[in-house]
C-alpha cells in the first residue's frame, strides 16, 4: 500500500498543471487502474511536438482521435492526415457498448458519446475541400530539394524563378514550370543566356525528367489554383470548438513523394504565414501526421534537413506537429530529440532486430523504480500506453503506464451519405471546388512563341516576294553567277594585277609592302 501511495503521489505531482489541461486517462500499477491517478496534457506545452508510437492493432489511432477530441473541445483547431482512412468518424457521434462502459467505470468517469465539428479535405480531387498550391509558393530552394535536384540543377531552377519574376510570368502549375524548362532549352536560349549566363541542356533535361517523375504520381493534380489558405484550417465552429479537419489521403500510399511534397508545403507554408507567438496558454493549431513513415522513407538527406529545420522552428508559431507511426525509430533521430509527448503503445517482439528496437526505445524514456520498461512495452493492453511528457517549466514528467480514455466520437468511417451531407453544408467545398486555369507563364510563352513564328514567316514570304519580283538574268549574268566561272575570273583578275604592278615596276619587296597597302 506503501508503494502505491508513493505512486500516486508522484504521479499527481508530475501530471498537476496550473494552466488548463485535458485528461486522457490514469495511470496503472500492477496491471491495476488507479483512478486517483489521473493522466492529464498541459494545453501550454502541446506546441513542442509528440509522438504515438506502437504496432498495429494498439490502439494508436484512437488515441489520435481521442486527443483531437480535447482539442477540439477547448477551442483549438486541429489538422488530421488520414492514411488509412478511419479518422472521418470523428464528425459522428460514438455509441455506447460493453467495452467503453467498463473502461470508463475504471477510470471513474462518465462516457458522453458526442460528434465533432469537421472538414473533409483531400488532395486528389475526391470528394471535400480540394486542397492546392501554386509552383511559386514553394520557391525556387523548395522545389528544389523536392526535386531532388543538385547545386547546379537547383541554380537553373533559380533562374527560371528570377526570370519569371522579371518578366511578370505567373508560375502556377507544373504546365508552367515545364514550358519554361523547354524554352530554356530551345528558342529562348540565347535571350537566356545572354541576360543569366550560361545553361547545361544535361541540367535542363535531368530536371524536366524530375518533373515528369513528380507528374506520375499525381502531382498536377496538387499544384494550382486556387491555392488554399491556412487560414481556412484554424476555424472555430458556431459553438465555439475547435473545427477538425480531416485530409483524407487514403489514395496515395503507393505515391510517397507527392505526399512528403504535400507535407513540406504545408509546413513550410504555415511557418510562413503565421506570425511568431512566443509562449502561448494555449496553441493555435496541432497537426497529426499519421503513418509518419511516408514522410522520410522517401525524403533525400536534403528534404529530411529541411523538415527537421522546420519542426524546430514552427512551435514557436504556436503549432504542434504529432507525428503517429507504428515504430518510433521511423522518425530520424533530430526530429525524435524535439518531441515533447510520447505516447508508446505495445511493441512486438518476434525477432532480434525486434527486440533490439524495444530495447532502444525504452532507453528513450525516463529511468523509473516503478516499471521494468523494456519488459512492460511488450505487455500493453489494447488502449494502453506508457505516456511522458513536459512539464509548464520544460521538465519531463515521470513515466506513467496509463489506460486511456476511448473516443466520444465514432470509432468507424463515415458513410458516402454522411460525407455528401458534410461537404454539403461547407463552405469551403465551394471556395476550393472549381479548378482556375489563369494567364500564366504557359499562356504567355506560348503567345509569344507563336508571334515570333509568325514574325518570322512574314519576313520569309516578303523575302520570297521579293526575289521572285526580280528580272530573269541575263545569259551573261547566268554565266557570271556560275561558281566555277567566278574563281576563273578571280584567277584572271589576280593574273591581270600582278602583270600590272610588274609593268609599273614595282618588284621585290618593295613592291609587296606597297601593295598590301593599296589592297
């Protein structure tokens, strides 16, 4: 009894905030729920990153969407990447069952099955609010370490950039970005050229297959306009809550650089647009990523630097980024070193790597003398999860075993009717619907490809009109033109000037340094 009260203690003075905070479970001992113990998440430090972690069938979605849920309810807008394509149930109220009632007996709390505010948002034209962004906003750097590109590479890119903005070009889609690669490389190169310098057609060509690569994976669909606002994502709903968007992406797994793509873009967008904040009581965005892997599997050294820079930067905007992945070393290790909330569901042990992984994991956590870590991650229940995070002052609160709360909203997708009725009602589906083709730089190079062309016919014609208005030369001049004839009389003329000089006596050398100066 002793060493439970010792327990309690310790765990209501780790996890007691003075500013608000929301309850996402209690801690257990022994396999025991000790409902006065109770787990809570400081609003004021969810700006510094989290991490769910465990394998599949854990629980860890529901975690997501549980915490969401108190977000939502103390007005904080919140970002959901649906990989596998469960989270839609969030707008729709939970139903009450066996499992949900004892688990929260055990908690000593009361299960009140509610619906959330939501917005379904998707990046491939499905049904929802249709998110894009234009090839301008990534800027020449980004586009760049998306690409793949090298310094050389990444210079011409920066130079189709500059001369777009001088001259008033508009580069909107990938159809604008690829005509102005192909008149760089073709009729435009020497107006390039002589303005910029120099350009490698092996430069021009390796980006354009980039490109094209990009293009395969459903990219065009992505860049354009209307460009979406970020503003659109930090919406309050009538009744005050925090609005929850859904970016359902279910479509493409199998096309993880449109979706690392996506994913740098609005970050870096977010950090762009939103104004320092310095420590806010309470954020004003958190973003889940879930299947956080799909992000770095394919990102090069260049994207993943980029990454890591912004998740260190962008709290201090008063956004949180959670990431949700089944193992933890997913995330790279400078990434991991900035997550404030870890939330480590079960690990499974089934080989050597495996259990070289748990081990590594459980080193990541806190010592405490109230669990063998390393054993214990391999024992969680369903729902379960050993949960650390930062203290108001910055301090890593003790290691808590915790059962955590189940969703209020339902645990389950919605049905096509009840999207249709959700995308029905929403405002943005008819801001963001329509796809704007704008005059830009295709339109204008095209235009002016086609003058030049025309320009140029013209002045072929008059040319061809004009010799065609010539008199028939005559029989002498037909002779004349022959080329065989002309050097003959070059020949006899050069005969005729030499036999002249030497009649006028001008020989030897002197006669050579004088005629070059006449001649």
């Amino acid at each position: 009894m002793a060493d439970k009260q010792v327990f309690i203690d310790a765990i209501k003075s780790g996890y007691s905030f003075k500013g608000e905070s929301v309850q996402i479970g209690a801690a257990m001992l022994n396999g025991e729920v000790i409902a006065e113990a109770p787990i809570f998440l400081p609003l004021k430090t969810m700006n510094r990153h989290g991490l769910i972690a465990g394998a599949t069938g854990t629980g860890k979605t529901k975690t997501l969407q549980m915490i969401s849920e108190c977000l939502s309810d103390n007005s904080i807008p919140v970002l959901l990447l649906d990989i596998k394509g469960d989270l839609s149930g969030i707008a729709a109220a939970g139903a009450i069952n066996d499992k949900v009632t004892d688990r929260y007996q055990k908690l000593n709390l009361t299960y009140a099955p509610a619906a959330y505010p939501s917005e379904l948002l998707t990046l491939t034209g499905k049904d929802g609010v249709h998110l894009r962004a234009t090839v301008s906003e990534f800027g020449p750097v980004l586009l760049s370490k998306i690409l793949g590109l090298n310094d050389t590479q990444g210079g011409v890119v920066a130079l189709i950039f500059k001369y777009c903005d001088d001259n008033q070009m508009p580069l909107l889609d990938l159809k604008d970005f690829i005509k102005l690669l192909q008149f760089i490389g073709d009729e435009g190169k020497a107006e390039i050229e002589k303005l910029y310098g120099k350009i490698s057609t092996t430069s021009t060509g390796t980006i354009l297959r980039k490109v094209i690569e990009l293009q395969q994976q459903g990219a065009d669909i992505f860049f354009g306009e209307r460009s979406f606002e970020v503003d659109d994502l930090m919406r309050m709903s009538a009744d005050g809550k925090g609005m929850i968007n859904i970016l359902r992406v279910a479509d493409i797994q199998d096309k993880p650089k449109l979706f690392s793509t996506f994913m740098l873009q609005m970050l870096a967008e977010l950090y762009a647009s939103c104004p320092e904040e310095g420590d806010l009581d309470k954020p004003k965005l958190i973003m889940f990523i879930d299947e956080a892997h799909l992000i770095f599997q394919e990102a090069s050294s260049e994207l993943q630097q980029q990454i890591e820079t912004i998740i260190k930067l962008i709290r201090s905007k008063g956004i949180g980024i959670f990431f949700c992945t089944q193992n933890p070393m997913d995330i790279p290790a400078p990434v991991l070193a900035q997550l404030g909330l870890k939330v480590q569901h079960a690990l499974r042990a089934f080989t050597a790597a495996d259990r070289k992984v748990i081990k590594q994991t459980a080193e990541n956590y806190p010592e405490t003398d109230f669990y063998k870590t390393e054993d214990l991650i391999t024992q969680l229940g369903i729902g379960e999860a050993l949960v650390t995070l930062l203290n108001e002052k910055g301090i890593p609160t003790p290691l808590a075993h915790v059962m955590l709360c189940s969703p209020r909203s339902r645990m389950d997708v919605l049905t096509d009717a009840e999207v249709s009725a959700i995308n029905g009602k929403s405002k943005l589906v008819a801001k963001y619907s329509a796809q704007v083709d704008s005059h830009s730089a295709y339109e204008i190079l095209t235009a002016k490809l086609q003058e030049a062309a025309e320009k140029s016919n013209a002045e072929a014609e008059t040319k061809a009109s004009s010799k065609s208005s010539k008199p028939e030369p005559s029989t002498f001049e037909k002779v004349t033109n022959n080329t065989v004839v002309k050097s003959m009389m070059r020949t006899a003329g050069n005969g005729i000037v030499r036999s002249l000089l030497g009649a006028l006596g001008l020989g030897g050398r002197t006669t050579k340094k004088k005629s070059s100066s006449w001649f």
